[in-house]
C-alpha cells in the first residue's frame, strides 16, 4: 500500500498552483465550443458535469486501466487547492483542460496532463457574507458551456467565466443576500442552453429563496423560476394546513438535476421543511408538498409535469441527491424487496429513475415517464418508513418514530447525516448496477422547539452513534437495478464517499480514514488501494489526454466528516489538507 504525503508533494512536484493572474492558453486557438449535442453525448475522454452525462450516471467509458493493471496505477501530478474547511468539488475536463473548483469562490484552469495551471478566477466574496449565509466555502461543481464556465457564487450570483482566460463574461444577481439569503453549495447543469440550479433556502431568506432557477447558460439572464414550497391554494389543495406563505420553510433543492432529452424532462429532488418535527407546523398528518419530493419539471418554462413525495420527514432526513436514469427492465427480487408494485409487466424495459434520493438509505425505482412507484427497498437499517403501498407508493411513518411535544425523544435510524448524504453513487451500464457508498448511523434525537424559530431551522437535537449492531461506520453497496438484489457489499471503519465507475470494469472511491479504492465491478474485489492522508472528499472522475486514461480525486474535509471523524477508532487521525491528485499507467 502506498502512503502519499501532500507536503512530500509539493516538495517534489514544482507546479505553478493557485497565482492570482488570469492569462490566456493554446486552447483559444481552434477552441470548439461546448453544444447541448456535446453536453448530451460527450467524447469519451471528457467529463463535462457534475456526473459527467445529464443521466447522472458517474460513469466514464474509458476502459485502458483495469482489474488486472490497475494494481500499477501511479500518482501522475499533483496541486494544492485553495484553503478552506469544506472540499467537495468535482474536477471537469474538456479538450486536455482541467476546470477546478476550490473551496470559496476559486476556479482553475489547469493542464489535464501535467497539473500546469492556465488561469485562475478568485472571486472577492463581502466581508459580512458569513452573517447572513452559513457554510459559503462548499463548491461542489461547476458547468461547461459554449465558451464559458458557468457556477453559481456564495454571494448569491450566477457568473459566466470566459473558458479561455477566466476573466468575466457576465454576472446575473439571484439573490440579495441581504434580503433573500441562500446557499449555492452546487451549482448549475446546462439543459438546452439554460443553466438550471438549485439552492439551500433558509428560514431567514424566506419562502422565495426555495426556487429552481433557469438562466440562459450564454448571457445570465433569467428565464424562470419555480417555488419547491406549495403556495396556498395551488393544486386545488393546501397541503400546509392553512400556514401562511411567508412562514413556510426550508424546501430546498440543493443537490445537482437530472435530464432525459427523449422525455424533455428535468429530475430534481427536495429537503425537509424547517422545523422537521411537523406537529410544530399545522400537524402530523399533513403532506406539505413538495418537501422531500421528486419533482419531474419541464426545463421550457419551469412547470412541475409530476411529482413523487418519498415520506414525511419529521427528522431533517432530506431527498434531494442524484436520480439515476436508466432503461432496465423491472423485476425485483420479493427475497430482498421489500416494497413491490403488483402490477410491474414482466419483461418489459422501463424508462426509470432510480437510486438513493434521500438520507434514509432507501432506493427507490420510479417509472421516470409518469411518476408510478415500481419498488423500494432499504439498504443500511432504518426505523422511519415503515410500510410503502406497492400500487400506489404511498410510505407509511413509523408512528414510534413520530415527536408529538416539545422534548420528546426518539432513537432515529439514520442520523440526520442521513444513511446517504453529499457523496454521489455511481451506475455501471456494463453490470446494470448502482454502487453506493452508505453510512451506519443512528441518533438519539430531541425535539429542542415549542414553535416555530426562524433562527433555530430543524428544531431537533441528537448525538450520533454507529448503528447499534455495527461496527463499521461505513458500507459500500452494489444492487442490481433490475432485481434490487445486493451483489456484493463492502465495509470500512470510516464513512464512505462518493464512488465512479469506468468502462474497465472498476468501481473508484475514498473514505474518510484517506484510502481511495478500486473495487472490480461484479466481485467487490479490492484490487488497488493508497492512502492519500486526508480524508477523500471530492467527486472522483476519470478522463483522458492524448489517449491516456487518468483516474483524479480530492481530499480535504467535508460538510459531514467532520462530525463523524468523533466515530472513528482511537488512534485514527486522517488529515484534512486540501489537495487534488490525479493517477495514470506508467508509461
């Protein structure tokens, strides 16, 4: 097993990393832009967004390094990342360019193949940013398209970057962080040349800052917007109870879409309302839509075309993280399903979402043409859901894990850290099959709140604890999108993070302890590990340069190990540096 240091490297490497000057490079000759053709059907040597395709999959075609070579992959460069105490950011690579997201409001453009930095855009943030929105340094992605790189800043702005020098192409204000306060931890996907994104929305900003947003990618200018908080009155039912627009809260859509171009349609999902506990709101028997939902929008004027509620969340246990889609046949396993719909056709291919959506752990399929529940199943042990009707998807509650008074406790299964959270899975189309990386948890969770505060957000308490039970605080699982049936699992001591697949037949992902993995697709089979000495907590991604394949991932910390570094072991101490590697074959 390798150790690899990041003061070791720096030493070693001499690269140009994080200057403050902004100059032009070789690609703005002959440059091609990026279309919505090359958005929907990318080279395979390029990794575009977030995902790399609009599916969401996290699947790169590349096949060069394999199960039987990759125990020879080696560090091919190396740099620093900007200082910060939350890393999450996903790498794109276009034309042998690689675009870097740092913590803050930091973009790079660097040589994909030897780390040489090409510009650089560091945006000023206001000095009085962090009384208003919490959290500002977490950038987990960025967008590619035509001639600009397009994100959404933590001042509350959407800022197109020209790709070929950094400097700024336009600049289009979302918010006031004054008046409307909201975080844009993510950032936008281009669909049909809008930028669509979503946001975390605090009480404070109010019910208007829970929107979905689209600009048009080329000049900023805003093309719509659609509230994920249910108005009163609208849908000829009001699931709120009758609780005024201006005191409802909190229905975020802070992870990243999906878009099927057959379908024309934009899949996006929802977090808890604030506070959780909803005997706080207008009681527990109301739905409050469209809090932990899958919306299904038409991204040409921003309408909900269908939505699907996962549960009532009572617990801060959000649903807003990558929808997979994926053409499968359905046909789950009743031994490993718990949830089936009667009347799933056998033998006929599905046009699906799927995946884990929310902090519960559970995957769900969903018929992604019309919303129909086709099945769900748990993965790590939870005590919410305690029943899903087959015909119609409707979930249950556990009426044991319900709060009903100010300082009620209850023993909550996952933690709201949730069995899922921030770090994506990945699908293979090789073995059509999901890889998530879960984590064991549970808390002991009070209700802190006799009413709403719009300070206070969730208005619950709790510690948390592995999983009574467990010993490993992290797992990784392989289902099968077809049956749901488990092919293989694999445990680790710290939590698990986000996972790539590749055409080589392998699985990539780190954890919190600092090992980053190869697993083989179909076994399980570890067949290549190094230890990176900070825990790994950037989207992996795989691309190529000149026809060699390179495998690049982050360390540093995250908006959750951090609490969970308290789980690990006496004596297990992973740093928490921010740096990016990237790793090839010798050549």
């Amino acid at each position: 097993m390798a150790h690899i240091t990041p003061k070791l490297l720096v030493s070693l490497l001499t690269l140009s990393v994080l200057t403050t000057s902004v100059c032009t490079f070789a690609q703005s000759q002959g440059f091609v832009p990026v279309t919505d053709q090359i958005l929907q059907n990318p080279a395979p040597g390029d990794w575009l967004m977030w995902r790399r395709t609009l599916n969401s999959w996290g699947y790169s075609p590349l096949d060069q390094i394999t199960p039987t070579n990759v125990n020879t992959l080696k560090l091919a460069w190396s740099v620093p990342l900007n200082e910060g105490s939350v890393q999450e950011g996903t790498p794109l690579v276009y034309n042998g360019v690689m675009y870097m997201p740092h913590p803050g409001d930091v973009i790079t453009a660097i040589n994909a193949s030897t780390g040489e930095q090409l510009w650089e855009y560091r945006r000023k943030m206001p000095e009085d940013i962090g009384d208003y929105i919490p959290a500002t340094e977490t950038k987990r992605a960025i967008a590619i398209y035509n001639d600009k790189i397009v994100y959404t800043t933590n001042d509350d702005y959407i800022v197109g970057l020209d790709i070929n020098t950094g400097n700024v192409a336009y600049e289009t204000q979302i918010f006031d962080y004054h008046i409307n306060p909201a975080q844009q931890s993510n950032g936008p996907i281009v669909i049909n040349g809008k930028a669509i994104s979503g946001r975390g929305c605090m009480p404070a900003g109010g019910p208007d800052t829970c929107v979905i947003t689209a600009h048009d990618a080329n000049t900023g200018k805003e093309l719509w917007r659609l509230n994920t908080i249910q108005r009163p009155g609208e849908g000829g039912e009001d699931t709120w109870g009758g609780i005024p627009w201006e005191k409802r809260w909190h229905v975020g859509a802070w992870m990243m879409p999906s878009y099927d171009p057959e379908l024309n349609l934009i899949y996006m999902g929802t977090s808890v309302t604030a506070p959780s506990p909803k005997f706080l709101l207008a009681g527990n028997e109301l739905t409050y839509l469209y809090h932990n939902s899958t919306l299904a929008i038409s991204p040409d004027d921003g309408h909900i075309v269908w939505h699907y509620q996962h549960l009532v969340d009572h617990w801060d246990l959000d649903h807003p993280f990558e929808r997979l889609l994926v053409d499968t046949v359905v046909a789950p396993d009743p031994a490993q399903v718990a949830w089936i719909n009667p009347d799933i056709e056998a033998g006929k291919v599905y046009k699906v979402i799927t995946g884990v959506p929310g902090k519960t752990g559970l995957i769900y399929t969903l018929d992604r043409e019309t919303g129909e529940f086709l099945w769900a199943r748990p993965t790590v042990f939870q005590n919410v859901v305690e029943t899903i009707d087959g015909s119609t998807g409707k979930a249950t509650v556990n009426p044991n894990a319900l709060f009903h008074a100010t300082g009620d406790t209850r023993e909550i299964c996952p933690a709201l850290s949730g069995g899922k959270n921030w770090q994506a899975g990945a699908y293979s189309p090789l073995t059509n099959m999901m890889y998530y990386s879960l984590q064991n948890t549970c808390s002991d969770m009070t209700v802190t709140l006799s009413s709403p505060d719009v300070e206070a957000l969730y208005g619950v308490s709790g510690v948390e604890k592995i999983t009574p039970g467990k010993t490993m605080l992290g797992t990784v699982f392989a289902v099968s999108a077809e049956t749901g049936a488990t092919a293989w699992t694999f445990d680790m001591t710290g939590t698990a993070l986000s996972l790539v697949t590749t055409g080589g037949g392998l699985v990539f992902g780190g954890d919190i302890e600092g090992n980053f993995r190869a697993f083989d697709q179909t076994t399980g089979a570890v067949v290549w590990e190094t230890n990176l000495g900070s825990s790994v907590t950037g989207y992996p991604i795989s691309f190529s340069v000149d026809g060699r394949q390179y495998i690049a991932v982050g360390t540093g910390a995250s908006v959750t190990t951090a609490g969970h570094r308290r789980l690990l072991p006496a004596g297990i101490n992973p740093g928490s540096e921010n740096h990016l590697y990237v790793f090839a074959l010798p050549q």
